[in-house]
C-alpha cells in the first residue's frame, strides 16, 4: 500500500490526470519516483505513469500499468484502471492526444486501439504497433515510491509480452497524418522532450 502523505490525497483517476497536466513536462535522463514528482513538480510518460499508479492504488485500485511500443517515436506508458468492468488509463504527454481515458473500452486491446488514431511522431508518421498485457507495480512492495531512479520498471515492462495490433510494414505503409491534426497534438508541447526521428 502507498504509505498515507507520500502523495496528493486524490479523490478518483479524472482528479489524479488533472494532477498531472498541471506538471512541467520532464525532459531529464532520469526517471523520477512518485516521491520526486511531487517534490520536482515535473514528470515525462514513464514516470508520469508510474506516479499514476501509485496514485490509484491509494485510492484502491490495482497499480497497473501498460505499455505502448512504436516504431519511429517514443514508446507510451499508461497507468490503467477498471470501473464497472470496463478499462480507461490515467497517462502524462508531451502531446495533447495521449493522455486520459475515460473507462469504456472492454479489453486492454480496446483501450490500446482508442490511442492508434492519434500516437504519430512530429513528421505526422503513424507509429503505435504493439501493446503490453497489464503489469502490476505490487511486485516491488512500494520500493518504488522513493526510489533515486525507477528506470528499472521501464526495462521489466518492456521485457513483458506485448500484443501486435499492426505489422511493421502495414504501419508504414499507413499515410501521415494532416497538418490540422499534428498541430492539435503538439500544442503546448516541450520540443526538447520530443522524439526526433534521425537524432542520435
């Protein structure tokens, strides 16, 4: 269990991504902890998600998260939840497309798919091809929560099984996205955190 004042008392998973929208977008190396979310006011995809977490299972739900692995861009990781059967994620981007989910998708294929629209990288370029099955943080007993880095949870979640929702080549061969659109996505974003195809 997430110890009581280690976090924000949250209320539902709407209130903990209203938490995190507010937050500076983090566009160091490292991977802060829930602890250092708070205390940095920042946060980037991955710690973002793992705060998320943390956050939800203070308000009893299970810390899940799931990943989101594309070609070309930056892999995504959500924080997800279950209501009345149904699942929606909790999540922190750079973009303004690949945040929240409201809880109406009856798998974690559906959930995953409500993001393929919208995942492309800055040259407008489709790039969502797989998905995670769901991956609990209860394995490491809340060591994560003050951790100096938990860059350790990206690597297990990548090493977990993921589910294709495209072949590598269909996904190219989709046409890039319009203009209008990659605005939308962009707007407000920290360029310095974005991926940048070609970079080394």
């Amino acid at each position: 269990m997430v110890p009581k004042n280690m976090l924000p008392k949250f209320s539902s998973p709407a209130n903990v991504q209203d938490y995190l929208d507010a937050l500076a977008y983090n566009t160091t190396e490292r991977t802060f902890c829930p602890r250092d979310v708070v205390l940095e006011q920042k946060a980037h995809c991955m710690d973002g998600a793992v705060f998320a977490a943390a956050a939800l299972e203070s308000i009893g739900f299970p810390p899940l998260l799931v990943d989101l692995r594309a070609i070309d861009d930056d892999d995504h990781v959500i924080a997800v939840f279950r209501e009345n059967g149904l699942w929606g994620a909790v999540a922190k981007s750079n973009t303004t497309t690949l945040r929240y989910r409201d809880p109406v998708y009856r798998s974690i294929r559906e959930l995953a798919l409500s993001y393929f629209p919208v995942y492309f990288n800055s040259e407008g370029e489709m790039s969502l091809y797989e998905y995670s099955q769901p991956f609990s943080l209860k394995k490491y007993r809340g060591a994560y929560l003050a951790a100096d880095d938990v860059a350790y949870i990206g690597q297990d979640l990548d090493a977990t099984r993921h589910y294709p929702i495209v072949s590598r080549q269909h996904l190219k061969a989709l046409r890039n996205v319009p203009q209008y659109l990659r605005d939308a996505s962009f707007a407000g974003a920290d360029w310095a955190g974005l991926y940048k195809k070609g970079a080394t």
